[in-house]
C-alpha cells in the first residue's frame, strides 16, 4: 500500500467520489471482507460487493488474500493506497493552465500552479512505478509568523532574489544529458484544521 496515490482517470475520479465508496476506501487501509465490511457501514454485503468491485475496476483496491469458509470463499481487499489526491489531468479540457495569467501575488495563480505540480509529479510517480525506479523531487514545508505586511513583502522579496540567484547559478543550458526541474516556491497564510473541518460541516449541512 503506497501513502498517496494520485488519481489521473476521470472515470476512477467519479468512483471515488461518491460518497459510501469514499467510505468504504478508509475503511479498507486495514484488509477487510464485503462482510466485515458490510458491518461497520450499514449496507447488505451485495451492496458492499458491488462498490468493492466497482472500485477494484478502476485500481483503487485490491485483493490481498482468500479465505475458504465453508462453501464460501472470502475475499480480502485493501485500498491500494492510505490517501488519495485527483490530478486536474482527470479533468483535462478544463484543468488551470498557469501560464494563462501569471501573476505571483494572485491566490488563483498560486492555486493553478499548484494543480500544475499535481499533475506533473502525479505523471512522474506512475511513470517511475511502471518502470520500478524512484522520482529524484525535494520539498520544503515551514510556518513563519509575520510581524507586519511589510515584512511579509520584504520576506517575498528576498526568497524570489535568493532563489533566482541559485537558479542563475546551477542551469546549464549547454549540459548534455542535463534534466531540466521545476522549481516551485510559495507562501501563503496558513490553514488550521478547524477552519477545514468548519468548512467541511457547513458543505454537508447546505447538501442536507
């Protein structure tokens, strides 16, 4: 089971959506059965069997083991992931192009740059797992609390200069067998959990 995986194909998108399959992929980060299943969610185990399925088709989960009981065999599936992540490429004719209007203090940029980086490192993860190799990618993730918006601006200033400066320093147009990188740096205000969850619970109750 891999910790994230990414989610290119639309059709796999839809599946995993609704609402008792996205249920039914947390539930399964341990190996269960349509009938232990079936228990802890509330449906018939037909019911259960037809998401399982369903989800199967499209990679989400997997068989792990079958167990003889009876006349009946058991069949113990697990999500083939622990979280998931749905690249815009699900979403091709309207995924956000950063390129359209790039502006480096717009929100909305930053937001389509940041689709942009699941997609690409999503190609990459299933690129290298067919090949059976590892993606070379680095990332940083830090909090800094700001005094003021002045020294927020100065802060933005001085990591664009210090990050152009060490591009300028390591791109070699000419390198043969060089590889180019992306690299992508952000800031932003940072999001508690509690506003995610208060967001998450005014969605269901206006869908109710």
């Amino acid at each position: 089971m891999f910790d994230v995986a990414v989610i290119e194909d639309a059709a796999a998108a839809a599946v995993s959506l609704a609402p008792m399959r996205a249920r039914l992929l947390a539930e399964l980060a341990e190996p269960a059965s349509a009938t232990m299943l079936a228990a802890r969610v509330g449906l018939a185990r037909q019911k259960v069997n037809y998401h399982l399925r369903a989800l199967e088709r499209h990679g989400l989960v997997e068989l792990v083991e079958e167990r003889r009981k009876g006349n009946v065999t058991e069949r113990m599936m697990r999500a083939t992931a622990a979280s998931y992540v749905i690249s815009p490429s699900a979403l091709a004719a309207v995924q956000p192009d950063p390129a359209r209007s790039p502006d480096q203090l717009s929100a909305r940029w930053l937001l389509a740059v940041a689709a942009r980086l699941v997609r690409d490192v999503g190609a990459l993860i299933t690129g290298a797992a067919q090949a059976r190799k590892r993606v070379a990618t680095f990332a940083m993730d830090g909090q800094v609390r700001f005094a003021s918006a002045s020294d927020r601006a100065a802060f933005a200033q001085e990591l664009a200069e210090t990050v152009s400066a060490l591009v300028s320093k390591y791109h070699d147009e000419t390198a043969e067998g060089g590889r180019e990188h992306r690299v992508v740096v952000a800031v932003h205000p940072s999001v508690t959990n509690k506003t995610v969850e208060a967001k998450t619970a005014d969605a269901e109750t206006k869908e109710h």
